[in-house]
C-alpha cells in the first residue's frame, strides 16, 4: 500500500471519488448551501463493489446542486444513500441493488442517435441517448449494434423468399453490391465517452421527498458516445445514421478495465482507434483522483480523433480533458516524427517516476509491443502492462 | 394450436431449440429474454479437461449472408460445468414449467474412451436431459469431425457413449462427408436416440492483401442463412435414411426456415447464429409458427413433419 492509501479508509477513498464525480457535472458547493457527505460506518463488500451508507447534507433549501448531485449519485453504482435536505430526512434505500443480484447487468435496447458526424479522417463520431447502458457501462465496455436499419429488416421480411432478395435494389451502388443478403452481424464498438444532457433538469422547488425520486428518473448519465473507424461494411453503414434515427443496442458488454483501489498514477496509451475506450478510462480515472497521463498517437494530424479541433459535442476534447486534470500528450508521427511507444520511451522515466503507477494501453500490436517490452510480463492487451 | 413435440422420450413445449456454442451456458444471454418459446437449448461443447481453443484474435469473420467461427471447443471442462454452471442452470425459472425447458449437454473428446468417460461422468447429473454427441466440430485436429466423417468411427463413439450413461444420445452429424444418409445409419444402429444436423460447413476466408486467412485459425466453420438449403438437403437425405427423430439446423430465422426444416424430416429445429443478431429470435419465431399454421389451417406441427412431396415423378395434369 502506498502511504496515502494507507491513511485513507476505503470509504473516503470513495468519498473523494464522488466528489469528484459531482465536480464533473459542474456542482461546487455554495454558500449557503451545506453541502457535504457523511460515511456511516458501515462499508461492505458486494459483487466485488465497495458498497456503503452515506448521507448527503444540503442547506436549508434544497438547491439545484443538491439535486444534481443526488441524480449524480443515482448513477455511481453504489446502492445505498440518504439525502438529508435541511432538516428533512429523505431515505432512498436501493435495497434491491444492494441485496440482491442488481439490475440486469445489460440490456437490449433501442437508442436514439443525438449526433452523428465525421470525428477525423477516417473516423466518425455517433452520440446516441441511452440511459439503461450510460448508467451502468463502466471503461472497458463495448456495444453491440446492428447495423441493420428496421426498414431494411422488414423488407427483408416482406421479400425475402422471392428470387431478386431484399438487397436487389442496391445492386447497382459499388460497396451495397456485395452486401449479403441478410442482415449483417452486430459490430461491438468500445464504448468511447459517457455524457449528460446538455440540459440539466429544472431545479426542485422544495425540500420534499418525492422531489429526489423524479429527479432521479432522468439521472445525468444517458449519453454514450462512440468513436467508429471506417474500414468495413459495417461501420461504414453505422455512420450513416442521421439524428432522431435509431439504434439496435445490446450491452454494455464485456469485462471492464480493472482500477485498483489503491492506485495512484495512471499512464493512459492510445494509438490509433485505441483511444475509443481509452478516453472513457481516462476521465474515469481522473473522476476518481487518481493523476492521470494520457498520451494519444496517431499517423497524422487529420487521423487524430481527439484534436484540439472542437468535438462533437462542440468543445475541444482534448483541452476538456486537461480541464479535468488529465495530462494529454498528442503525438504524430507526420508531425512530430515519432509514434506515441516512442514518446512514451522516451518519456519513459519521467512518467514511472513516484507513486504506485500502472499503465493501460490499447492499439496496434506493434504500439502494444513495444509499450510492453521493457516489461516481460505482460499478459493481454487489456491487461495492465505492470506496477511499479 | 400444438406446437410440442415428441422427441427421443423428452416432450418438448417448442419444437425450437438453441444450437450448441450460441447461447454458451446461458450466463451471457440473462435477462435478455432468449429463453422466451424456446424447447430445449445445447449447452456449449464440453471436454473432461478444460481447453483454451484456437488463437483467439480473430475467431469469426461475416461472409455473404453468414459466418465463419474458429472456436476450437473453448471451454471450462466437465468438474467446472458440473460445479459452476449446471446448479444454476437446472434451477432456472424456465424448468418450472409444465413442460420444462430441457438441457442437452453436448460432448467431445480426442478418444472413443474420453467420450465414453465424459458421458459416464454426467450420468445421474439433476438437469441434464440429454447428451448431444458433437462428432463433427470442424475446428479441432484431433477427434471432433474425425470421427463424424467415418461411418465406422460414428458408430463406435455413439456406441461408447450408450452403453456409458442412460440418457438419450443424440450424435450431431457433419456435412463435410460424401454420404451422411450412411454416416446416419451408422449411428442409428449403434443405438442413438435421434440425429442432431447440420454441424457447420468448413470454410476458409482470405484476406487477399496480406494473402492471410482472416480467421486466426486459418480455417473455420460456415453458418447462418448462407447454409441453409444445404442444411435443409441434408435433414432430407437422413429423414429418408433412418426413422430417428432429427433435430435439424442450418441458418434458420424466422418460423418459415422452421417449417422447411421440418417438413424435410425434423422434428425440432435449432435457431443458432440468428440470435448473434437478435436474441429475441426465439419468441418472435414461435409467433411466426403459430400465425404461419393458421394461415395454412393446420392445428397441429406434428403431421408436417417430413410432410415434403418431391416433384419428381409426379404427373402433371
């Protein structure tokens, strides 16, 4: 253990990790408003979670903050928590959550896209609004997304014992002529970002406790954002999707990225489409206080998918992800003349310097390999390359 | 309107099932409504021992309406299947029924005498209903298809595996052979208590500018709606061979793909890669079969079974 981590009980770990979830959906809090946390004593373990009561304080009147933090609590996967809002006791016991196996951990859903558009060369960003899988997803995770149109389905229903075939009326456009004539597989896609409503929800006029409960149906997590590299059939009809159209969605899936508990200093390497889960993992990390380096390689400044160009959701990614306290080197190899394996060598003994490190890296095998080399210990490709 | 059927002494609630390696043991599928009008479901092969399969980048590629898989039977090995899977699996709500969802437990090994063993090691397991005797998996070297492609070797495992345990056996055959009538009644005389067909058909995709197979494995195993004429033939050529109940699959998905398979001769149909795409597959294609019945005034799925009439030799008026 490191000796912060020593000092610190884990429920305060968690504490400063909320605060740090409450700072990201912008709630600092104000005079007048006592805001604050207390930790019960009473910590448990749950499904391998840290599961503890906590309560929350706000001042007299129940401010905007308070509402947003508890709507930003609902979504911190930790199931159980009070709301004290002045002098009113406002007791939401997930016990569901808690005792039990918990909601399903994925689900089949339909997601409407919110934003669609080309992220750089090559690549291409979908936003789409999905609160069931925004709310639970964790870094790591991916989608499955057909990437049959319901339209396309039911003429497929409608013709698909006659002789021409449902894709007959696209043979003559070049890539749709070798479409089959079934619907293609679902294409997993890394789940790229997590997002809240631009609009925050009205404030709650007054302390009482049916106001956290609808206030909490629209938790502030409902947007995943996916980053889509272009190679294939599949992407390529994926980013075809306009606004207000919709998703087949299955997940999240997979095995998220395992944080330690104890975990200091992050070094974050992406090349290429790797920053598609990296991205998410970083600003988790950072959301948890832990410092966080992320270091974003690609072949050139129009293949950068996290440029200091504005994003897809009209800011500059990258200096969002500084204002958060992330460390984000861009590296390209046209400009800078290196790749980003080579400046992390190079970086090498500056990053690992102090601190209980680890390093997540995802990208092309040749990236992977040479991030890992100094190390022999390496076992996957999610896997954490090693501790210091 | 019936749609259960009647198979090798198991009364199934649909004549529909889950084909083996789909639905693995069911821990990824929860709560996503899949087991909806499903009759029986084949678990994911199992060994003796536990085995990591085939090179695991790249293990499927999508080809012209259906894929190609290069697993190489991964899995957790019969004492973790017994331990971890099969408590959780007996005990779901689906086997509470009047008609309870049934368990197929499909099996592999290298020798007759690991098939032999593994079968005796299951007997006597609560919530297995039966064993599906995987003969045919194209993507292993040793064992697997070896023994589905040679009418003698069939017939030996089938054999083994009868006389090691009590519970019906049913050899799931390949297409990779000349003759699969004879590979079909190899294994009916060696005591099986129905076929289970089609396994997958082995393919190859190259990925023509680096001039590497696009499967790790290098080969693989076809499936989806690309196979399913070949599939429905092949249902037809055994149906005609043996008088075993048949459970036939092959790139079914929706309740026409059924009917085709069962008016070639099966009696239960398994629903595979489709639920790759919609895991819902399985209650949308029950609706289909009872709307599809009544649409022809039929009450009851049983009579059609094998109820194909060849054009050849039939006069024309």
């Amino acid at each position: 253990m490191s000796p912060r981590a020593a000092r610190e009980p884990a429920a305060a770990r968690w504490l400063r990790y909320l605060a740090g979830l409450g700072r990201s959906w912008g709630l600092e809090p104000k005079a007048g408003a006592e805001l604050g946390f207390r930790a019960l004593d009473q910590v448990w373990m749950h499904q391998g979670r840290p599961r503890f009561l906590f309560q929350i304080f706000t001042g007299p009147d129940v401010t905007l903050e308070g509402a947003l933090l508890t709507e930003a609590l609902a979504t911190a996967r930790y199931g159980y928590w009070e709301v004290i809002a002045g002098d009113t006791l406002c007791k939401f016991v997930e016990s569901g959550e808690v005792a039990g196996p918990g909601p399903p951990a994925r689900s089949l859903t339909r997601a409407e896209v919110v934003f669609s558009a080309p992220a750089c060369r090559g690549h291409h960003r979908l936003v789409v609004r999905c609160p069931s899988v925004a709310r639970i997803a964790q870094p790591g995770q991916f989608l499955h997304i057909s990437c049959t149109t319901e339209a396309e389905l039911d003429a497929f229903a409608a013709s698909k014992n006659r002789p021409t075939g449902w894709s007959g009326a696209d043979l003559a456009t070049e890539r749709t002529a070798k479409a089959p004539h079934w619907p293609l597989l679902r294409r997993p896609m890394s789940i790229h970002r997590i997002a809240s409503e631009t609009t925050p929800p009205a404030p709650a006029p007054s302390p009482v406790p049916g106001q956290f409960r609808r206030l909490m149906d629209h938790p502030c997590r409902t947007q995943v954002a996916l980053l889509l590299k272009l190679v294939g059939l599949g992407a390529r009809r994926l980013a075809q999707r306009q606004v207000a159209e919709w998703l087949d969605i299955l997940g999240p899936l997979g095995t998220p990225v395992p944080i330690a508990d104890d975990l200091e200093r992050a070094i974050v390497i992406a090349g290429g489409i790797g920053i598609a889960p990296l991205a998410f993992l970083a600003e988790e990390l950072a959301l948890r206080n832990i410092e966080t380096h992320l270091l974003v390689g690609a072949r050139d400044r129009e293949r950068l998918p996290i440029g200091v160009e504005p994003d897809a959701w009209e800011r500059p990614l990258a200096s969002e992800f500084r204002a958060r306290g992330i460390a984000v080197d861009l590296v390209t190899e046209a400009e800078d003349g290196v790749t980003v394996a080579e400046r992390f060598e190079q970086r090498r003994d500056e990053l690992l310097a102090g601190g209980r490190v680890e390093i997540f890296a995802c990208g092309p095998r040749p990236m992977l390999a040479r991030v890992c080399c100094w190390r022999s210990a390496w076992r996957a490709e999610w896997a954490p390359a090693g501790r210091v | 309107m019936n749609l259960s059927v009647s198979l090798a002494g198991l009364q199934l609630a649909t004549p529909i099932m889950i084909a083996s390696g789909i639905w693995g043991y069911g821990d990824e599928y929860t709560g996503l409504g899949t087991l909806e009008g499903v009759g029986a479901v084949v678990l994911k092969t199992i060994t003796l021992d536990p085995c990591v399969g085939n090179e695991p980048a790249c293990r499927t590629v999508e080809t012209p309406s259906g894929m190609l898989n290069s697993i190489g039977l991964e899995n957790i090995g019969a004492e973790a299947f017994l331990a971890d899977k099969l408590p959780h699996l007996r005990d779901l709500p689906e086997r509470r029924t009047a008609t309870p969802l049934r368990i197929i437990v499909s099996i592999a090994g290298d020798t007759v005498d690991e098939f032999a063993r593994l079968a005796a090691r299951l007997e006597g397991e609560a919530g297995i209903d039966a064993l599906e005797v995987n003969i045919s998996c194209p993507n292993v070297e040793r064992g697997g298809a070896l023994f589905g492609c040679d009418a003698n070797a069939a017939a030996e495992v089938t054999r083994a595996v009868r006389s090691a345990c009590s519970l019906p056996v049913i050899p799931k055959l390949t297409p990779n052979v000349t003759d699969i009538a004879a590979i079909a009644r190899a294994c009916a005389e060696a005591g099986a208590d129905a076929l289970s067909l089609i396994n997958t058909i082995s393919g190859m995709a190259i990925d023509v500018r680096t001039q590497r197979p696009r499967l790790g494995g290098d080969f693989g195993g076809l499936s989806g709606p690309a196979i399913r004429p070949a599939a429905v033939l092949r249902v037809y050529q055994v149906a005609q061979a043996v008088s075993l109940p048949i459970i036939g699959m092959g790139g079914v998905w929706d309740a026409e793909d059924v009917l085709e398979f069962v008016e070639a001769g099966a009696t239960a149909v398994g629903v595979g890669t489709a639920l790759f795409f919609d895991p819902q597959r399985p209650r949308k294609i029950v609706q289909g079969l009872e709307a599809l019945l009544r649409e022809m005034g039929a009450e009851d799925i049983r009579p059609l079974i094998g109820a194909v009439r060849l054009n050849r030799g039939q006069q024309i008026d």
